[in-house]
C-alpha cells in the first residue's frame, strides 16, 4: 500500500471525492525530471507505469489517506522509484479548480524538500466543458515542476534476510533471532519486545511496540481418572472428564425463533484486513438499487462475534454525491443465512424468500457518518452459515444520489449490485439493469445479545475404538497401553485439554516344566519366569506343603502322590495371572528275586530267577550266563551277592538282591590200601576227586610207622 498525510482540505463542500482514480508505480534510474526548455515546463517520463490501485470514485480525508495495492508491486531495492496518480473530475468543478497544494489529491498534503525537480504535475485548464481524464494525459495542460514531493509511506513486505532479530525475554520461544518465533506451552501472561537492526547499519536500531500474550486462564478441564492400570485388555468405563470455568456460549439456530435478550448489546464490526473509504456501487447508488453481500462466517468469528440475536446493524457512509442530504426511497433492509460463501455472477443471489424484512422506510435520509438501522425482528446467526444482508430501494423523483460506504476486503466476490431507472428493485433484480461483482463489502457492524452460555462440548483423541469421541465419558475398548486426550472450548474459544494415561503391562509369564510325571520317590524343581513376585498353592490353592518354598521362583517338589500346583505371578504394578503345573507320580514296581540266598559247592552253577517288571538287569556280570534276562546262571568261584534291577513298563524300577557262597570243602578221597604187584589192580595210590586243591606233602607209612612215601605236589 502506500500513504499519504493531507494536513489541509481547502474545500469547503463535504463532498471531497476523486473519480476514476488511479495509482501507478515504475522503477527507473532517474533520479529527478529534466526542464525542456524548449517548451519552458517539465517533461514527463516515458515511464510504464504497473497500475496498483483503482478506484471509480474517492474520497480525500485530512490526515493519512491509504491505498491499497490491488496488485502487488515489487521493487529490486537498487533502483528509484516513480508513483504516479491521476484522475478525472467533471468540468469546472469548484472542489478541484481551488486547489492550491503540490499534493496528487487537489489537496494540500504532506511534503518533503528534494535536493532536484522529482515532483511534476499536469492539469487541466478548464477551458472547455466535459469531464477530463488525467489518466489519458495528451496535453496541453500547465506542467510545472517542484522540488519537493509528497512525503509517501510505503508498507512493504520485505527479505528477513536484511535485518537482524532480537526477541526478549525468551521464555517459552524456539527463538530469540529469527522475525517469527514460535511461543509454545505457554502458561503465564507475557509481555515480549523486538528490537529489529539494519544488518547492514547495526547501529540502525528500532524497538517495536510490547507485544502482549494473554493467557485464558477462565476454563479449565480435567479427567476425573487421571492414570489407570488395566491387567489385560478390556473395556474401559473410566475415561471421564469435568470442563469447569466459563463455558461456551450456545449455538442459536438462524432465524427468528426464541431470540436472546439483553440490556446492553455486544458491538462487533466485522472486517477484514481494515476498512477503505471505497467509491465501489454500494446499498445507496443512482435512482433504484438492488445490493447484497455476504459476511463469510469467518470473518465474523474472527473479529470476535459469537452466535446471538442480532438487534441491528450499522453502516458507515464516507461521501455522498449530488445532494448533502439525499433521501431514498421505499428503503427495505433484509437479512438471512446461507451457506453460499460468495456469489459466483450476478445471477446467483441468495432469494428473498429465505431472507426475513427487517427495516423498511419510505423516505431515509443520509448525511457522512454512521447509518444505524434498527431491527424490526431479531435475528439470530447460528455460526455455522454465512450472513446475507439486502439492501433496496426505488426513487420516486427524477434526481439520483450517491452515498458511498466504507468498505472492507473479501477473498471472493461477496457483494451483488444493481443499479437503474425510478423502478424499485425491491420486488427482483433485472440483468438489465447495471449490475456488478466486488470482492469487497460495505463494512458492517452487528448490534446482538449473546446465546446464552452453553455445555462444554468434549472431544476425545484418539478416537479409535470409543464409543462416542464427542460424549463427557466415553466407553473404549483398550488393547494397549494408550494416551487419551480430552479437550474442550470455554467463552473465549481457546482450547483446553488433559491427558489420562492407561498402562496395560506386557506380560511374558512362564512356568514349567508344565506337566511332568516321574516315579515315586523323585524329586522336581518347577521354574516360574517375568514376575515380580510368586506365590505357590497345590490341588486348587491349598497350601503347597509339598514343595520347598512357596513364594520362590524355583521350587523343588517331593509329592508322593499325583499333585497339580498352582503359580500366582504378580508383576511390578500389582497385575497377576495364574498358571498351572502337573506332577504325576507313578508306583515303583515290587522286584523280588525267587532264589534265597544259598551256598553252592566251588565249581558249581545256580539259576537265578527274577519277577515284577518287564526288563531285568543283573550285577556284576561276569560271572553271569546273560545278565538281561530275567533268569542267568551263576557259576561263581568266590561268594557274590547279585543284583536285579526291574523296569516296569513306564519307566520306573527297583532292586532286589541274593548272595550266592562257596562251599569250598571238596569231596577228596583217599584209598585205605593198594596192591602195587604190578597185575594193573590197584597198583598206584593217589588222593582223588581233586579239584582246587594242591597237596602241599603227602606221606605214606607202613603199619609199624615207618615212612615209605613222601611227595609234595598233586
């Protein structure tokens, strides 16, 4: 945009306006203009200028007048720059002929000294009827030259990179150097400065006003459960949640039905980036008209307007053309809602029919300043649609007027005019009419009593698995450990919210070996593993007096009998679950060997017998026919206690015993006489039926005790 400051209006009517206005910016080199002295004036440049603003007709205030660009305009930072304005008035019009100033207006603005002429200005001499365009400059109007210039205000949208950036204090910024900032987590009133230096003049410094962050401290919300420990996933009823302090303000359905009172009304203006002082074909233009413009639902909500009953509205009438005082006729001033956001050509206006008559006049007169109408019906707005507001009239009298609102910007087309002969417009626009599109609207302030306060509305994330992510306590089905957030709106629209944390723990729980059998008399250690704690019972809790310890991990059983236990394991949040092992104890089988313990002759054999079990193993072997059968011999030459081992069929054995001695006197026989005559009958004499025996001395006497014989082997 760019500014100017008119310190003095030298015009006596109210009626200060400019028609077809225009603004136009070029770079150049130049650095002031050249006198022709040929001509004895100023030449103008053969600048092509980028057109930036347009306007049909406006008006000129004393003090900072502003325009702004229609179409962005972008300087390079090297080379000058050269505005120029022009437009057109009606001929001999008293308001531009009595100009005395070097200002671009016909008033007298603001100027600055310039060291050459960068200051040229044509007009017309008014010598001929017709209205003039300076627009359309082809002479010959006076030049002349001045070496001063109108003091100008750009607002320009520039490179961060020329500048350096200083943000205090840093509490709650990602950043104290950089020209936006984020303040996250803020949760005390602050109060921050930026002071901006020219990167390349440090010393070039600017503190820019306080910026001022308002905590809403007036609603709060909180869980009524704050953490929760769920064992194993299950269905939660214990999410639930409290908003407390100031509560939203109701949603009122549009229309007329049960509207809200109140003494004093809220005062909104709804705008958009400013309000301007526009010359655009508004409610109050030419005999009859026919205007009506949106106000988009956001723009309402962001300049701070809530649901309500709307008791009147204003407009602001900046310039009026034709008469001081017009008066129009057969005013009607409706309004509605409507989803339409913008219209998208002049035929797509939302009908009277949905719109209710709220004001009617058969003559309202004008005058510069605010125009308040009152409501005959109040209206309530619901902020969920858009607001249209009709304004029309038809002129009984053969003159016209113009009275001209401020308006404000709009992103699309969102005001619908037409404009004609005396024929009211009230009854129907008719395309024959003028008619034409603005992405702009008068700029409008709502008079309304706010809905009454409402119910804090709750939003639950995430949603998954909920019953209702918008209900106060919602039923969920939890599979993991989770974070719900709730969070609601109070009076002033910020967002407030609490967190409930559910833990469900990961259990890894194991006991074993889990079914075991083993024979009676054995012993076995059971192993239970991811507890914090173990607790043992046997045969359906009862109190484990078969096992070694009871709230140990590794517990050794000796159970007689067939024995299930039972494991508690409870881990570090107190979560537990049950498990099961089995012990089964089989019998030992009664192995008894047949034989009694005997005595056998040396050299001799026994057979052993074994019954009881299903496989037999004897010790020691050696001495055995086959140790692994139920039945071996024994044919031992020293005493020996054998051994059988019985395996049952399921594994289980046991031992019986016999001892086997040797009778180790033989059978020896010794002849009482012999008849060594050599006939082959008895002729030897030895000692027979030797086995193991060795003679160690063998003597034989005669009958009167003499020795005959001696001999000292076998």
């Amino acid at each position: 945009s760019i500014s100017f400051n008119v310190c003095t209006i030298n015009i006596s009517s109210p009626n200060d306006s400019l028609s077809n206005f225009k603004v136009g910016a070029a770079c150049t080199t130049d650095d002031h203009f050249d006198y022709n002295t040929s001509s004895g004036s100023y030449s103008f440049k053969g600048y092509t200028f980028t057109n930036v603003y347009t306007a049909k007709k406006i008006g000129v205030k004393k003090g900072v007048n502003t325009y702004q660009f229609s179409t962005p305009y972008y300087w390079d930072g090297s080379t000058n720059l050269a505005i120029q304005i022009c437009y057109s008035a009606l001929y001999q019009d008293s308001r531009l002929s009595s100009t005395t100033s070097t200002g671009p207006q016909g008033n007298m603005t603001t100027i600055v000294s310039t060291p050459g002429i960068q200051c040229v200005q044509a007009w017309d001499n008014f010598g001929t009827t017709g209205v003039h365009d300076g627009c359309a400059y082809a002479g010959p109007y006076d030049i002349f030259g001045s070496s001063s210039r109108p003091a100008t205000t750009f607002n320009v949208c520039q490179s961060t990179n020329a500048y350096t950036y200083k943000w205090s204090p840093s509490t709650y910024l990602n950043s104290t150097s950089i020209y936006n900032p984020l303040a996250s987590n803020i949760r005390t009133n602050q109060k921050y400065t930026l002071q901006v230096y020219a990167t390349g003049n440090p010393s070039c410094t600017t503190t820019d006003s306080t910026l001022h962050v308002t905590v809403d401290t007036s609603t709060q919300i909180s869980v009524v459960n704050k953490d929760l420990v769920y064992c194993r996933p299950q269905y939660s009823y214990d999410l639930d949640a409290n908003g407390r302090g100031s509560k939203p303000i109701s949603n009122m359905a549009c229309g007329t039905a049960n509207p809200q009172n109140c003494a004093t009304p809220t005062v909104t203006k709804v705008l958009n980036g400013g309000e301007q002082s526009s010359s655009n074909i508004g409610p109050f233009y030419y005999y009859s008209n026919f205007t009506q413009w949106i106000v988009p639902r956001d723009m309402m909500l962001k300049s701070g307007m809530t649901s309500g009953t709307i008791k009147a509205i204003d407009l602001n009438i900046w310039g009026i053309y034709n008469y001081s005082t017009p008066i129009f006729k057969n005013v009607e001033v409706r309004i509605g809602c409507t989803p339409k956001s913008s219209y998208s050509s002049t035929s797509d206006s939302v009908s009277t029919r949905n719109m209710v008559l709220e004001y009617t006049s058969p003559a309202l007169t004008l005058g510069i300043g605010t125009l308040h109408i009152p409501f005959n019906t109040p209206y309530s707005w619901d902020t969920t649609q858009n607001i249209v507001i009709q304004v029309c009239f038809g002129s009984s009298t053969s003159n016209y007027s113009y009275a001209y609102t401020t308006t404000t910007p709009t992103f699309g087309n969102n005001t619908m005019s037409f404009y004609g002969p005396q024929t009211s417009l009230c009854g129907g626009t008719n395309t024959s009419y003028y008619n034409l599109l603005y992405r702009n609207m008068p700029a409008t302030t709502f008079y309304y009593c706010p809905a009454p306060d409402g119910y804090f509305n709750y939003t639950w994330a995430p949603g998954l698995f909920l019953s209702d992510s918008t209900i106060k306590n919602p039923v969920a089905y939890v599979a993991n450990s989770i974070d719900y957030q709730v969070s609601t709106k109070g009076r002033n629209g910020c967002t407030v919210s609490d967190t409930v944390h559910i833990f469900i723990p990961k259990h890894n729980f194991t006991a074993y070996p889990k079914d075991t059998a083993v024979c009676s008399g054995q012993k076995v250690t059971f192993h239970a593993k991811g507890g914090y704690s173990y607790q043992w019972y046997q045969n359906g809790y009862k109190k484990a007096t078969t096992l070694s310890c009871t709230t140990c991990a590794n517990p050794i059983s000796s159970a007689l009998d067939t024995t299930t236990y039972q494991v508690v394991v409870t881990d570090s949040v107190a979560c537990s679950d049950t498990l099961n092992v089995k012990i089964d104890i089989k019998p030992i089988p009664v192995v008894k060997i047949i034989n009694n313990d005997t005595t056998i002759d040396y050299g001799s054999s026994v057979q052993l017998y074994a019954q009881g079990a299903n496989v037999f193993t004897w010790s020691p072997t050696a001495t055995l026919s086959n140790p692994n059968i139920v039945n071996p011999v024994a044919s031992p030459t020293e005493p020996v206690t054998y051994t059988v081992t019985g395996i049952a069929a399921d594994g289980c054995s046991s031992q019986d015993t016999v001892h086997v001695n040797i009778n180790y006197r033989g059978k020896l026989f010794v002849p009482s006489a012999f008849t060594p005559n050599g006939d082959g009958k008895n002729d030897r004499f030895n000692v027979s039926n030797l086995t193991f025996e060795k003679i160690l001395e063998f003597r034989v006497y005669n009958r009167w005790g003499q020795q005959v014989f001696e001999g000292n082997d076998n």
